[in-house]
C-alpha cells in the first residue's frame, strides 16, 4: 500500500506542475492586459504599473519568479485591482465562506443519497424503490441556478422564514438555501449510483452464499454488501467533493455569500490575472488531492487496484 501511495504522489506532483505553468501560459495568451479598461490610462501609467508588476519582464522570468514565490512562500502575488490586498487574502477571505456550506452539502448530499439509494435497492421494485427513484430523477432536473430562485421565492417571498441572500458564519439560517441549492442534484446522482451499484452486488454470488448460510439480512447488507457497492459512489465522490467546496458560482453569486466563487467571477471580469491564477492553483491542487484520496480509498476497499 506504501508503494501505491508513493507511486499515486509520483504522478500528482508533476501534474500540479504542470497545471500552474499551463495556467500561466494561458494568462500570457489571452487578449488585453490586466491593466486595459475602460478608461484608457496614459501610456507612462501604464508602463509604471507594468514596471511594478513585473510584467515588462520576460515570460519565462516572469514564471519562474511566480514559481518561485509560490512554491517557497506560498505566494500567489500580489491582485491587479486590489492594490493593497495579496491574492492570499483574498481567497482566505472567500474560501471558509464557500469551504464551510460546501462542506454542509457533501455532508447532506452523500448521507441522504446513500441511504436513499441503499433504502431502493433493498426494497426493489416496491412503492419504496418507485418513490425513491422519482425524488431522485425530481432533484436531478433541478440544478442550483434552478433551485435557487424557487427557493428564494418559497422561503423568503412568500414565508418570510429565510433571509434571501447574505452571510454569516454564526447563524446557519443564512446557510440553509445555499446548502440545499448546492446539494440537491448532487445527492440525487449519488442515490442513483448506489441504487444500481447495490442491485449488482446484491444480485452476485457471494450475497447468495451468505443468505444461504442463514445470516440475518441486515448483517448480509452491512457486512456483505454496503463495501463493495460503494465503490462506484467513492469514485464520483472525490471530484464532486472539489466542484461543492470551489465551484459553487451559481450559489455564491445569487446568495451574495461573498465565497471564492463569486472572487472567481470577479477577477475574470477585472482581468485580475493574479487572482484568476490563485483561484485556478487551488481548484487544481485540491482536485488532484482528494482524487489521490479516492485511489487511496478505492485501493484500501479492493486491494487488487494496487496492482
């Protein structure tokens, strides 16, 4: 398992490295500058900005000098719009806002999907599994730029119940609608994954065998069943967990929260390519962890991946 790990981390490294450098030369490609606005400023500002930037520098120093600040201090330099703010203190004020409700609905996705799916596959072809399915197929036709209307306009229009947009991370009402707009599809792929990937392991041999050894059922479900049947479920998990806690634009831009997606927006708008850069980094970093997550997760569940 040592050697797998060591061997997943030998590939994950270089693709980081891969991505910034990519990334970079994607900034370097696209049209305009970040200094090209509306208001056209003199050339002698211009220059001035460019000189205190580094951009009058050669490309290739001026990607190794963002190399080095980021792989020695963590640096994501300083943004284009903001001068007094560094692309660090940008996303660590957007990223616990976007963190912590994204965080909430993985928790819900993955909970009530599961065992919804579970519940359907255990009661098959019962009014069970037919309610089941339809709450699913019903939460998957609803994407969150869908879902977070309806939601305004029920819990803050119509009932008053809910403030319509907003944050603030000590009181979790304001957390609600961005929680359920975010993880609604979500847990319905996640039912419908485990629903089907628990009717093949329900319908193999070694399920046969055990029921035949006149285990109880819920001990042929928990013990026999549920592990192998969550491979498929882990494998999605890893890159949904990333989109909920970093992609979430839809809802960081309809509820006001002030997350890093609505950061993202921004800095695309602004041509802020410091900050497009750090956001893209941290997507890319934490998508490439948790996937190691995953292969290390999928490895332990069946030990024949090592190989």
């Amino acid at each position: 398992m040592f050697g797998y790990i060591l061997r997943r981390l030998a590939v994950a490294i270089p693709t980081l490295l891969l991505l910034i450098v990519f990334s970079f030369i994607l900034m370097q490609l696209a049209p305009g500058g970040p200094f090209t606005a509306e208001r056209q400023l003199p050339p002698q500002v211009i220059a001035n900005l460019n000189a205190k930037y580094g951009l009058d520098d050669p490309a290739w120093l001026q990607l190794w000098n963002y190399l080095k600040g980021l792989l020695l201090h963590f640096d994501f330099g300083p943004s284009f719009v903001y001068p007094d703010i560094s692309v660090n203190q940008l996303i660590a004020k957007g990223f616990p806002v976007t963190l912590t409700y994204g965080v909430v609905s993985f928790l819900l996705a993955v909970i009530i999907g599961v065992a919804l799916g579970v519940t359907a596959a255990i009661w098959h072809n019962s009014w069970i599994d037919t309610m089941a399915v339809g709450v699913s197929i019903g939460a998957q036709v609803l994407p969150n730029f869908v879902m977070a209307p309806i939601l305004v306009l029920i819990f803050t229009l119509w009932l008053g119940w809910l403030p319509g947009g907003g944050w603030s991370m000590s009181q979790p009402r304001f957390w609600i609608m961005p929680v359920i707009a975010l993880s609604t599809s979500y847990m319905a792929s996640i039912a419908r994954i485990t629903r089907s990937s628990m009717l093949e392991v329900l319908g193999s041999n070694h399920i046969r065998t055990a029921r035949a050894k006149g285990l109880p059922e819920r001990l042929v479900i928990l013990r026999h069943a549920l592990k192998p049947a969550l491979l498929p479920v882990i494998s999605y998990l890893g890159p949904v967990f990333v989109t909920m806690i970093t992609g979430s634009v839809v809802v960081d831009v309809y509820f006001s929260t002030g997350g890093i997606g609505r950061s993202f927006v921004d800095a695309a708008l602004n041509r802020d390519y410091a900050m497009m850069m750090g956001v893209t980094i941290l997507i890319g970093a934490l998508t490439i962890f948790f996937n190691l997550v995953v292969d290390i997760l999928y490895a332990w569940i069946d030990p024949k991946i090592r190989y």
